[in-house]
C-alpha cells in the first residue's frame, strides 16, 4: 500500500554544509509532527549518520525528506541515494565498528538502532539507497 | 576564516561549542587548540557542548581525538553540560566517547580538573 506523503523535499548530499541543512530540516519537520525531543534528537543523529556516508562513501548524492501520514500514525521517512561503489557486504558493513574508511564503524548499525524501519539496497560498482523511518 | 573561539578560563582553557560543526570547522578547532594547550602550558581543558543539539560519530570522534591529542600534551579534557536527549541518542548510536571525562556544568567540570591536578601534584610534591 502506498504510504500518504504529506509532504516532500528533496536535498542535494554534496557538501558538509548541504549534511548541515538536512539535520535542519529534519529537525524542523519533526517538531512540526509533534516528535518528543527525545524522538527529534534520535532521527536527526541517524539522519546525519546516513548523510555523511552517502557524501564520504557515497561520493555525494541525494535525500528525500517526506513527512508521512497513515491513519492516525505519523513518522519521517528518509531515502538516501548515491551512485557511488556500492556496499560489497552489507551485514558485514552493519557491524559496529567495521569501517574501510578509518570511522568509528558505528553510523550504519547505530542509524539503523535509532530508526524504526531500516533497510539498504546496494549494488556493487552502481550505488546505495538507504531508507530510514521514524514513527511518531 | 570561520573559527570557534578558545578562551582562558584561568588555568584552564574554554572551549565552547555553539554552531553546528563542519569537518573544516572541526579541524581548525583540533589546530587551534593543540597550539593553545602548548603555548599556555595548561593542563586542563573544557569543551562545553550544551548548545549542540545533535552529536553524531564525526563530532564523537571529534571530542575523542581532542581527548587522546590533549592527554598526549599531559592535558585533561571534560566535556561539560551534554544534553539529555543528546546522551540517551549518544548511548543507542553506540557511541561510549571512551577517554572522555564529562560533567554536568563548567563549574562542576573545574572541580573535575582540580581534583586531578591535585592529585597528580601532590604525588610529584611528595616526590621532590
Ligand atoms: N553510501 C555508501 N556507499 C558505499 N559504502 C558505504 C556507504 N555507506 C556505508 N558504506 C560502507 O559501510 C562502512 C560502515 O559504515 P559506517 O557508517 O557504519 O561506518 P563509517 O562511516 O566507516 O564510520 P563512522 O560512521 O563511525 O564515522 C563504511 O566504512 C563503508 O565501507
Ligand atoms: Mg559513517
């Protein structure tokens, strides 16, 4: 079933500042949606998680930001897409602590603990999209 | 160039956190402040970040680097004044800032760097 978007932004993943503007944004819809700070503070940090590896592993790409509504549910979902190398082994880069790129290893394992949905669809060598929920 | 202001706070240095951090931002302040422990001779340095709002793995690893750069030039750091939201966040990202000292406020983290330096001087005293 189609989920109702109430409403939609797209952003560009490109630069330090455009993962800045995201957090922004995120943050500024779920207070719209009522979110606890608690709730706010959880899915901004996962949105910023997600956004830096799409710029730094991703080499840049793009977020749809979309403000959902479904019955009496709400919830900000959000979809990261890069057309960069692709994840070869997506448990393994679930894990925390593993990183090729001398991280933490903790962005993708933590996103996915402070999301309500999670789920990665990658190809090798074509690109990643990344799509986190949160309900309210 | 965009810089976030390091004050001295008697025989401590400030380091007060405000803006949303970029990596360039976030490097100058690495810069910036391994120059100041050393030119300043301090021991002790506090990075208040009651003003941010979000602390992801990059400013995570950021306050540990800061942490394990300071120790190296015989610095303590604590980070002071995290907010709850950000601390019950910082727990289930995985995030545990090991080597990080921390403290509710600046004052309550002075005390925190007075007591050690008392500690570690009075050892040396007792030596002399
Ligand atoms: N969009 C992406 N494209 C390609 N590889 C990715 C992407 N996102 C994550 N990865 C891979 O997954 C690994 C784990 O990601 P994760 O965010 O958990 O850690 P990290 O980014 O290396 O470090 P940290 O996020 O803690 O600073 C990365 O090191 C990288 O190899
Ligand atoms: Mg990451």
């Amino acid at each position: 079933m189609a989920m109702p978007v109430v409403k939609a932004e797209r952003c560009p993943v490109r630069s330090g500042d455009n993962v800045v503007r995201i957090r922004q944004i995120v943050r500024q819809w779920t207070v719209e949606l009522g979110f606890s700070l608690v709730d706010q503070t959880k899915i901004v940090t996962a949105a910023s998680e997600i956004a830096r590896n799409t710029l730094d592993h991703g080499g840049g790409g793009e977020a749809l930001v979309e403000s959902l509504s479904e019955g009496g549910r709400r919830g900000l979902r959000l979809v990261f897409t890069d057309k960069g190398p692709g994840i070869e082994n997506i448990d393994q880069a679930l894990k925390d602590g593993f990183t090729t790129g001398g991280g933490l290893g903790l962005g993708l394992g933590g996103a996915r603990r402070l999301s309500s949905e999670f789920s990665i669809e990658s190809r090798t060598g074509e690109g990643t999209c990344v799509t986190l929920t949160r309900w309210k | 160039m965009e810089r976030i202001p390091i004050l001295k706070m008697g025989e401590f240095l400030l380091v007060t956190i405000q803006v949303d951090m970029h990596d360039r931002l976030a490097l100058t302040l690495q810069d910036d402040l391994t120059e100041m422990i050393v030119k300043n001779r301090t021991h002790g340095v506090l990075i208040d970040i009651s003003a941010l709002e979000v602390v992801d793995s990059f400013i995570g690893r950021m306050l540990g680097n800061i942490a394990s750069m300071s120790r190296v030039l015989d610095a303590a750091t604590v980070v002071v004044g995290m907010q709850p939201a950000v601390a019950i966040t910082l727990v289930e990202l995985g995030l545990s800032l090991p080597g990080v000292r921390t403290a509710l406020n600046v004052e309550k983290g002075m005390e925190l760097l007075r007591g050690s330096l008392t500690a570690t001087n009075g050892h040396a005293r007792r030596q002399g």
